[in-house]
C-alpha cells in the first residue's frame, strides 16, 4: 500500500483513500469532431506505458474528491511528484536531479 | 521427571507441568515448552516423515526455520492446523498433537517403500514418468498423485476462531529482539521516538536466550535484558512478542502476524486468535539474525542430527539435552561454544570434527582443558540408525583425498555449517544482495526503503559487535526522525566471537550413486538432485529451483537456498552471485487464512447494503440477490411458491393492478448550477436545453469510445437542477465519470454534483390502478393524467413526507417513482401498502421488474450491452442529440468501426416451441449443420419466461439484426438445437397505449 | 454464522473502554461554492467557512466542515435548516453555489472511552495521533467512505451512508468485544 501525497489537502496519506485515473496531460480536443480518425484513436487508445517516470492522474476520492497529476517510477512504485490538476507538466530532467 | 531434562534449569516453569499427546501417548511438558522441546526432554527425537520418501526425521532447528517437525495440532472442536512446526507451538493443556506423512504408524510406515525406490524418483521425475500414455493420466496418474500429495490434512470444519486486524502508525519498528534490535529500540526510544519492537517468539532477547553466560556492561546477559525491557517499557516501547514480521512492502509498510490464543489454556471470551498488524513506520531496523546453515553430507537427515544453535537452544531456554553421546561437525566456530555447553550440562561430547584444518588455537586449548577429541581436517561421510543416528563415520581429508573411514557412536550428531543472514524482509522491498567473497554470503546491498539492518542480519558475528550495531541502527534511525541520539558502547565479557567457512557437498568416500545428502530435508531434495537439474540443463537458479523443488517447502529455503546455490554454483562452474539467490517473497513463515482475512467473513465478509425497506422485505419473506453491495428484495414467495410461480403473480398482478418495487438503490446525482443545463448536453447524448422544469428523459450516457455506459431517468426541478438517476450498480462510477470531464475538462463550468442515492428511499408504483393508489395520499401535486403527463416531475408531499415525485415507467403501465428522505421510506411504503389493499397491491421483487422491462424491449445496461455496444446497436439512436455540436462520446459514433455494416443489434427472439425458454448467454448460429467451428453471429442477453404472454420472450444482440427480422435462427445446446425467429424487441403493447392511461 | 462464540460478554465490560452511540439525526447539507465566493456565501449562512481542509468553523449551533477546496460540509439542528435553505437561495443569484440536502444520506456514530481511538485502528488506515480534536476529514473505514471527526482525545463521530452503517457498526461491535476481551 503506498503512500501518497495530496496536493489539495498537503497530507501525505494512505492509498486506500485514492484511485488511480489513467495517464495524465491527455487533454480532450476542443473541436472532436474536427479531428481525422487517426487522431482521435490516438486520443482514445493510444498511451505511452513508460517504464520509469509516468505522469498519470490519480482522485483522492475518499478524500477531498480532487483529481490531481502525478510522476510515479512505474519500476520503483515511487512519487516522484505529486501537483494540482491544470498545473503545467513538470521538467522530468530536473526532477530526477532533484531525487 | 523426564530423562533428558535438568532440573532447574532453562526458561521453563519447573513448577508447572503441562499435559498433551502426541500420536494418541500422553506426555507431559513444563510450562514454557514447545512440543518439540517437551518431546526432546523425553528422548523422542522421531516427530515426523518426509514428504517424498517418507524418511524418519527429527527436528533439526529450535524455531521457525524447521522443516521436518511438522504436526497437526488439534486444540478442540473445529480447530485442527496441519503442519504446525513442533518447535514453535508453545505447550498448552491437552494440546492434541499427530505426525504426518505416514501411512501406517510413525515407526513403520509402509510409504518408506519410496524411500528403496529412490533411484526411480530422481528431480523431475513426475515430468518425466507421467507424460504417456496420455489415457493414464485421468483414471491411474492422479488420483495416485493427488493421494500421495500435499503436506499434512486439511481441516474438515468451519475455524471457529476469531482473527482480528489493525494498523499501526509508528516512528520506529524494529524487527527481531535479540541484542541488536534490543539495541535499537532503545537508543531510539531514549532520543523520544515512537518505537515498536516485535520479535516472533514468546519471549523476548533473541540468541541471548540461548547464551546466558556472556556478560553484559557486568551484569549476566539474563539480567541485563530484563533491565532492557523494564526501560523500554517505561519509555513506552511497544513491544509485541510472538508477532512475526510476514512482509515488507512499499514505504516501510510491513504485515505483522500477532499470535494471541495458540499457547493459552484457557481462551477469554472474543478474543482473536491471531490480529494481522498493517504497520506505517517512518524507518525500520531489520535486526532478525542469522540462520544456521545444515552441513551436506550422506544421511544428516536422520533423527538426532541437528543444528549445533538448537541444540544450545534446548539446552539454555528449555533445560533439555538433544542426547546423551553428541558428535559435533563443523565448519564454523559457533558449534564449539555449543559442545562446551553441552558438556557442561552432562552429554558426552565425544568429538568435534571440524572440516577445516586449523580450527581456532583457544578454542582447540578449551576442547583439551574439557577432554574433548578434536578432528580437525576431517568430513563425515555418513551416518547410521534406523529411527535415531546411533553412529557417524568421519574420514580425514588430506589435499582433496578422503582417507580412511572411522565410526564414531552417539546418539545425536551437531552440525554447524556456519551462518546465513536472514534477509528474507529485506529482500521483500527489492534491495539487492551483495556477495561477500570472505563470508562466502549474500549481504544487505542497496536499500530502497528508510531501513537499517543491524548485527548478524549484516554479517556481524559476536554480542559486542551485534549490541553495538543495534545501538548504532537505532540512533542513526531517531537522527533521521530528527531526534538528536549517540550510540553508546557497552562492554561485553565471556563474548563467542567467530567465523567460519561455506562448503557445498562435504568430501565422501562413497560412490556418488549411492550419496543420499539432503538440502530441503522438507521436500526432500538432495544435492544430486541439483546436480542432475544441472546436467539436464537448468542453468538459472529459477529453474533449478523449480526442477528440483529446492526451497518451495514451508520454510521457503530458509535451509536450503545457500546450501543449494553453492552446489549449482560449482555444477555450473559459475560463482555464486552469477547463479544468483531465488527471491524471497512474503509471507516469512506460513500464515494462516484467517489471520489475512481478519474481520471479513460471515456477516462481514464484505459490505451489505440494504436499502430503508430491507426490513419489511426480509419480514415479507423475499429472498434476495446481491446487485453490485446491495442486496435487493428478488421475489417474494407466497405459501410455498418457488421462483417461477412466485415471479409470474407478481407479474400478473402488476399488470392487472398495481404493484410496488423498491427502487432505492438506484443511483441518484443532483447537478445543480447556472451550468447545469450545459453540462448535461456535454454529458448525456440527449439534448436538454427544452427540456422544461417539472419534466423528465429517458438519458444514455457514453463512454469517450461511444458505447453505452450507464442509462436513467433524468427530472429537471427547476432551471439550474436536475435530479439525475443512474443504474444501481453505475451510481459511483457515473459520478466518478461526470466529476473527472467538470475537475479537469471544464473547470470553468458553475455547476456541482452531490451524491443523493442515500438521500432518498425510492418506491416505484406501477399498474393501471397505480394512480388510485396514490391519489389519496399525494398533497400540493395534481396526479392527473392531465396534470401530470407520463414523463413528469414534482416536488409536493406523499403520505405527509417531503416528496420528489416522478411519473415514468420502466414496466409499459402507468407508474409513479416517489422519493422521500430515507428515514421515512418504510413508513412510506407501509402507508402505500394500505392504500392499495383494497387494489390487491403487490410487491414485487428484481426478477419480476426484470421481466417486466423485457416485455417492453427496455434494456439493463450491463446485462443487454457489455461495453461494446452503441446506442444505434441497442437501438437508442433516438435519444441522441444530433443536432448538438459535442457530447461526450459523439465523436466516436462516427469511428469507422461504428458505423460499419453488420455490427450487432439488439432484437427480439421467440422460441419456435414458446415452453423453450433460451439460455442467457447461449452462442447464435445460422446454420446449424455447418461444420464446427460454427460462425456464431450473436448471444441472448436476457431471456425469461412472460406471464403476461403465456410463452418465452429473449433479446439478443446478433450480426445485422435488425434487417433479419422474421428470420429463424439457431441456438445449438447440448440438449439439442433450438430454433428462434427474430423480431422486435417490443414484446407487450409496442405503441405505449398503457402509459396513456 | 460469524463463529460459534457468542456475544454474551457483560454490556458494561464491553463498555468500560469504549462506548458506540448512533446519534440523533441533524439537518445536514453538501454545501458546493467556488473557493473565491466562499467568505460571501459563508456570510450569508451565518459562518466563517474555513479554507483549510480537515478545519471546522461554529456559530450559533452551525458547523462548517471543510472536505475539499470548494466542499463544505454544514450541519446544524433541524430548527435551523428552512433558515438555511432561504439564506442560500437568496445569495443564489449573486454567489451561485449548490448547496443539498444530505440529512437522511448518513447515520452517525459517536466513539468515546479511553480505547477509542484504537477501536479506529481495525479499520482506519489513516494516523489517528495526527488527527486533531476539533478537525474532521472524510476518509476510509474498512471499505467505507466516511467523515470522520474529532472532538476530544478520546471522543470520535463517524458519519456513515445509511445503508453501509450496519456494515460499520457490525465491525465495531466485534471490535469493541474484542477490546473487552483484553487481549
């Protein structure tokens, strides 16, 4: 069970109060149906499945019901970094410099 | 008194005798003693068979390590364990203990006939032998297998016990209370942290219970620790005993077996048997030992050949000599302090044969002062005794040749092969091991967790290095908590430092043929085995382990790893780190069902929803299903009716007059907002903008991908709220789903969704005579068909409640849904109930609404769709919003594979013969005469049995099914083919006359 | 059957180290609001509604739990709920928000005695010492979402969804036998 830390309530609290929601920065278009099918399968389907650092996006629906983003070494199991939702992609590079 | 016990001496409870049985003969034991221990002091040696070869054996070990002494225990009614190691079960009375793996008595088991047979059961075997004939393996193979199988017998009855959990938020744990755990927690504990030390056996002190002459900061050992604890408690140490650290996962969370029950006479009332411990601790300190490695050589699995530790163990904390003639072989200088021990205490030792040349000088010189033959250079090449060794032969090696035999008598053989760090928890958390040439050892390498490894658990060796190590650990864990700690020294006198050597085999004289020497004594392995799976080609330890079963027995290798890895490391002819060490995995010793499951069983297996009417439908006799945690009222029997019957009058009854549902468990949302018309035409496929205030809609919800996910009724109270309902198993999930697109899509949206499922109970009314039912008790609402056309929505008050009333129908008859606030929907109900007396009102459970919604075609998502299906394939297309520009999943309904001809529709089928009810589920073929494997082109998705229409009715989703209406299919069963037309789904009043009503 | 052994301990023995008390119900609302017009409808309802979450502000009888950046949780005595309702909606037009009914949707328990807080421990993951009194959080017993709050060292309320209370209050009972037992 890990540990994770919600940046709307500044705890760092058990997993049991969280849900994992899929990869993170996927932004819905604007304009879907502007889109070839091409496009919009990429948008469904397709995700990166890194091994190491993934940005992903998890709820603290136990909790204050907040979805919010997440760098997580999909290898380790560790936060890297947890932000708010809407927050920009952070620096991979300099995050793991940090470690 | 029994014979091989020293008065007064040990831990034990000279004054306490403790009565049990083993195999049916009474023994008595002292309070304080493991089986094993009360068995020893009586000269019983024998406690078990192997699993394989049914050989005698004997404990080897003196904890939970031990891999032959397995019993079955009984403590009562219902409360058999099988293969409870014989050196950890605590004695308690009339503790009723059986041997196992026998066929026969434990002295002549006729399934040693394995055992003559051993050169036909060599590793592998079972792949090799069993494989033809292929018509062998069901009547003859297996059922002789699977006897033969398993280790010990099962339990027959339902555990009685109770086991109990808890977590636990700590600053320090520290595992394992010998010197360095002891150590540790408290340099810790005085620097103020929140310490919680466990150790697995009854009492704490670990290896100093086993060593009380050593002297520590001048007082004995014994004295020292009880000053330990005395402190530690009073700094508010948690200490836990007999609680076994099982697993180390991600960030220091680690699973703790609390033993409560096992070892009391008498248990107090509720209380658990074991309590699983989910501890959070911000570091820990591994600070569990080392494991004491056998020797390999020809027959050191015979009963009286142990482990050199145990038998000091049975010596200091039991008061009991393992024999009376002892032979000690060696690798290391630990087994020397045993024998000076021992002799001590009376046994003969009447060698030490030490496999390495030149053994330590004060050691050798204690060895003279005591009169004790030293062979030093020597190896032992075999043993002999039928239930009990009575002599070892030992040879000297000189330059790799073995030299001439020489016999030895005894009546118990001590064997040290030197020391393994335990590393087990540490290898949970994905650390990795680093070979250390010097020790010919895995040690700790690099951590992946705030985590400290103290003493032996390292490597070290001794009681000054092991204490001062521990100190170190725990101030450097309260320094990391931000608490100021410096280790102090404390002198230790009479210390047993030593050292030793790692060996594979030991030399022998005997052709290889006939060498039987053990590894994993439990699944009786032995180091040809290794070298045969070697020879066939297993080259990673994995496999060798797999091969052979090498470290797969209940003390998962805790024996046998490092003895095997040296063997496969010298067939392979690579060093030991390149062969690698199989991974340790959870749990550390064998735990039990119940301690895992805790408080979930029986009536708190897991959550029971019930609904505000549970009562009366469980008072009315309903029998129930569970629909996702609910569990709903699914009929109700009336004077012996089964299903059937009880279904069809409910049925009859609703659509003659009026029956009554309790639909609380459905989903309920209230999205309220100046955004909220906008985020329903985002969300739903409908459109909603004209949608006036006091109406309601039939609402599809899609995923992005554009199949069907949920469905409901959906009523607009007022300009800005809409009081949405969901299936009763989507509720979370929708709402999940609609609080994901507003947080993170559009966040600018002024609208907000709150969970109103649980706010209202909801009881559905249906049938032609629904609104004479209800008429009388409506307040502030016309019901009128005038008034309040089908499809509306009111806020007014039902039987003196606040109420949210609806008139929709999921039935085709006229139907109300009326919400009031949960505390009053029995009272609700019950007044519905006596309105509708004079109507004959009926309650009705899910089968019989289920059958109802088929007969009018209306779907159950989940049941009719399955996450593959459109709202065109379903049939809905109608309830989509063409016309607005976006709404989620629209897009997808335009994917190629979408729109593409042939995808499955939903239809209707009718059974040829209307008594052949289809089976859900049950595969479509056209036809039935084509050769196998059959182009199936569709499935029955609901199919029941229709009162109203005196037949079967089914839906289906099939290939292009809606331009194949009229046509027969097929439905191949294994009672034979039966044939079904397609039609509409609109089985019963398919232009909505009813409704109008 | 959940074991043969029986629940025949002495009520007071049960009782002595903790007490389970369902509670009266209050009226209860999911108050919804963007944190930027929080202070003006809080002035509406008669409260200073708290910014932090985990954080409870009080006036006259009514209480403000905050759950989340823009949920608040507001509780009062059934006299006070149509003032309530009225106060909302007519700070509807200028501060829209939602704010729900809820007073039916939980069942709540108080926890009280010296094992308390422990008696929490079977099922609550989270650190219990660094809960507060006066500070509530919603969180997880066993399965179930719950509110949970703090109102003195050794004084708990659980606020349950109806109907997963006799699942929790199931729990607590073996827990509390369990706790009598001493072991």
């Amino acid at each position: 069970m890990l540990l994770i830390h919600c940046p709307y309530c500044d705890e760092t609290l058990p997993e049991l109060e969280f849900a994992y929601a899929g990869e993170a920065h996927i932004i819905r278009p604007e304009d879907p149906s502007a889109m070839s099918d091409e496009e919009w399968r990429d948008f469904l389907f397709i995700r990166t499945n890194a091994r190491g650092p993934h940005f992903e996006r998890w709820r603290h629906v136990h909790g204050c019901a907040r979805f919010f983003n997440a760098v997580r070494d999909t290898v380790s199991d560790r936060f890297l970094l947890t932000y708010k939702a809407g927050e920009p992609r952070p620096d991979l590079a300099s995050l793991e410099a940090a470690q | 008194m029994s014979q091989y016990r020293i008065p007064g001496k040990g831990r034990v409870d000279h004054a306490e005798t403790v009565r049990f049985a083993f195999d049916g003969r009474e023994f008595t034991g002292l309070r304080g003693d493991t089986v094993a221990s009360a068995l020893l002091a009586h000269g019983v040696h024998l406690m078990g068979r192997s699993f394989k070869y049914h050989r005698p054996r004997g404990p080897v070990t003196a904890d939970s390590a031990e891999p032959n002494a397995l019993i079955g225990t009984s403590r009562g009614a219902g409360r058999f364990e099988p293969n409870t190691r014989a050196t950890v079960q605590e004695l308690r009375a009339g503790l009723m203990c059986e041997s196992q793996n026998r066929l026969g008595s434990l002295s002549f088991d006729i399934g040693a006939v394995n055992d003559a047979l051993h050169p036909l059961l060599p590793a592998g075997f079972y792949y090799k032998t069993f494989m033809w004939p292929r018509s062998f393996w069901d009547k003859l193979y297996e059922p002789v297998i699977r006897r033969a199988a398993g280790l010990g017998r099962a339990p027959s009855e339902v555990d009685p016990d109770r086991y109990a959990s808890r977590y636990l938020h700590t600053d320090l744990l520290v595992v394992g209370a010998g010197p360095s755990g002891l150590m540790a927690a408290l340099e810790a504990a005085r620097a103020g942290a929140r310490v919680t030390l466990v150790d697995e056996n009854p009492e704490m002190g670990g290896s100093l219970l086993s060593d009380p002459g050593i002297e520590i900061g001048g007082q004995p050992a014994w004295d020292w620790l009880d000053g330990v604890l005395v402190e530690l408690e009073s700094l508010g140490v948690r200490l836990m005993n007999r609680t076994t650290a099982i697993g180390y996962y991600h960030q220091n969370m680690i699973g703790l077996c609390e033993k409560l029950t096992d070892h009391l006479d008498e248990i107090p009332q509720n209380a658990p048997r074991e309590r699983m411990w989910r501890v959070r601790a911000a570091r820990v300190v591994l600070a569990q030992g080392a494991l004491e490695k056998p020797l390999v050589f020809h027959g050191n699995d015979r009963p009286g050949v142990m482990l050199a530790g145990a038998a000091q163990t049975y010596l200091h904390r039991y008061g009991v000599k393992v024999g009376d003639r002892a032979v000690i072989v060696t690798s290391h200088d630990s087994a020397w302090y045993a024998a000076f021990d021992l002799a001590e205490a009376g046994t003969k030792i009447v060698a030490i044969v030490d496999t390495r040349d030149a053994p330590r000088e004060d050691l050798r010189a204690e060895a003279r002062v005591r009169g004790i033959e030293v062979l030093s250079g020597h190896t032992v090449t075999g043993t002999r005794g039928r239930l009990r060794i009575s002599s070892v032969t030992v040879n000297p090696v000189e330059a790799g040749r073995v030299g001439d035999p020489r016999m030895i008598h005894c009546d118990c053989l001590l064997m040290s092969g030197g020391w393994t760090p335990s590393l087990h928890l540490f290898s949970h958390t994905k650390g990795s091991l680093q070979w250390d040439e010097d020790s010919r050892t895995f040690l700790p390498g690099r951590m992946t967790e705030d985590c400290h490894i103290a003493g032996a658990g390292r490597g070290l060796w001794g009681y000054a290095e092991a204490l001062v190590d521990g100190a170190k650990a725990g101030a450097e864990a309260a320094t990391a908590l931000g608490r100021a700690a410096g280790a102090k020294t404390l002198a230790v006198a009479h210390d047993r430092p030593g050292t030793g050597e790692s060996h594979k085999e030991l030399p022998t004289d005997r052709k290889s043929s006939r060498v039987r020497a053990f590894i994993d004594f439990q699944n009786d392995v032995t180091a040809k085995d290794i070298r045969l799976a070697v020879r066939e080609g297993m080259r990673s330890i994995e496999h060798v382990k797999r091969y052979t079963t090498n470290g797969m027995a209940t003390d998962q290798g805790k024996m046998s790893n490092m003895n095997g890895l040296m063997i496969a490391s010298d067939a392979v002819g690579k060093p030991p780190p390149q062969v690698g060490l199989t991974t340790f995995r959870p749990p550390y010793t064998p735990t039990s069902f119940g301690a895992f499951a805790g408080y979930h069983r029986g009536a708190t297996f897991e959550v029971t929803r019930r609904t505000p009417i549970d009562a009366w439908a469980e008072a009315n006799g309903a029998v129930f299903e569970p629909v996702s945690l609910w569990r709903r009222a699914w009929y109700f029997p009336q004077g012996g009716e089964d299903m059937e019957a009880a279904v069809a009058r409910e049925c009859r009854a609703t659509r003659a007059s009026v029956g009554i549902f309790d639909a609380s468990t459905l989903g309920k949302i209230e999205v309220a907002g100046p955004d909220a018309v906008e985020f329903m035409n985002r969300i739903y496929t409908n459109p909603w903008t004209k949608l006036a205030p006091g109406r309601c809609r039939y609402g599809v919800l899609l995923g992005e991908d554009g199949y069907i996910r949920d469905d409901g009724v959906i009523g607009r109270l007022g300009p800005d709220l809409f009081h949405v309902t969901t299936t009763t198993g989507g509720a979370p999930r929708v709402l999940n789903m609609m609080e994901d697109y507003l947080q993170t899509e559009w966040p600018d949206l002024d609208v907000w969704l709150t969970s109103t499922t649980e706010q209202w109970a909801t009881v559905a009314l249906n049938g032609p005579k629904a609104r004479e039912v209800l008429a009388g008790l409506v307040e502030g609402c016309d019901i009128s068909a005038e008034a309040f056309p089908h499809m509306s929505v009111a806020e007014c008050r039902v039987a003196g409640f606040p109420a949210r009333l609806f008139r929709l129908s999921f039935t085709g008859e006229l139907g109300f849904e009326i919400n009031v606030p949960a505390r009053h929907g029995l009272a609700l109900w019950e007044a519905l109930m006596q309105a509708g007396e004079p109507h004959g009102i009926t309650a009705y459970g899910t089968e019989t609404m289920h059958v109802l919604r088929a007969e009018k075609g209306f779907i159950i998502v989940g049941q009719d769709t399955d996450g593959t299906v459109t709202p065109e394939d379903a049939g809905l297309g109608w309830a989509i919003g063409k016309a607005k520009p976006d709404f989620v999943g629209k897009r997808s309904l335009a994917r190629p594979d979408l729109v593409a001809p042939g995808r499955k529709q939903l239809v209707g089928l009718l059974t040829e013969d209307g008594a052949v009810k289809l089976e859900e589920g049950a595969q479509i073929v056209l036809d039935p005469d084509q050769p196998k494997p059959m182009k199936m082109i569709g499935h029955v998705t609901s199919s029941y049995h229709s009162a109203t229409l005196g037949r079967s009715i089914a839906m289906a989703l099939i290939e292009g099914g809606r331009d194949r209406e009229g046509e027969t299919v097929h439905v191949p069963m294994p009672e034979g083919v039966v044939r079904a037309k397609i039609t509409s789904t609109a089985f019963y009043d398919p232009d909505g006359d009813r409704l109008k009503l | 059957m959940m074991t043969n052994q029986t629940h025949d301990f002495t009520l007071a023995e049960a009782t002595a180290r903790v007490r389970i008390d369902e509670l009266a119900p209050v009226s209860r609302f999911s108050l919804r609001v963007r944190p930027a017009q929080a202070a003006t409808l809080g002035r509406a309802l008669g409260l200073d509604l708290p910014d932090r979450i985990g954080r409870i502000a009080e006036a006259q009888g009514r209480t403000a739990l905050c759950l989340g950046p823009d949920e608040w949780l507001i509780c009062a005595p059934e006299a006070a709920r149509d003032a309530i309702v009225a106060a909302a909606r007519k700070a509807y037009e200028a501060t829209p928000h939602s704010l729900t009914e809820i007073s039916d949707r939980e069942i709540s328990y108080r926890i009280s005695g010296p094992a308390a807080q422990e008696l929490l421990t079977i099922a609550c993951p989270r650190d219990l010492d660094l809960l507060a009194p006066g500070c509530a959080v919603r969180t997880v017993f066993d399965t179930v979402q719950v509110v949970l709050w703090r109102d003195g060292p050794q004084d708990f309320r659980l606020d349950v969804w109806r109907s997963f209370a006799p699942h929790v209050r199931a729990l607590l009972e073996i827990g509390q036998a369990e706790l009598a037992a001493g072991l």
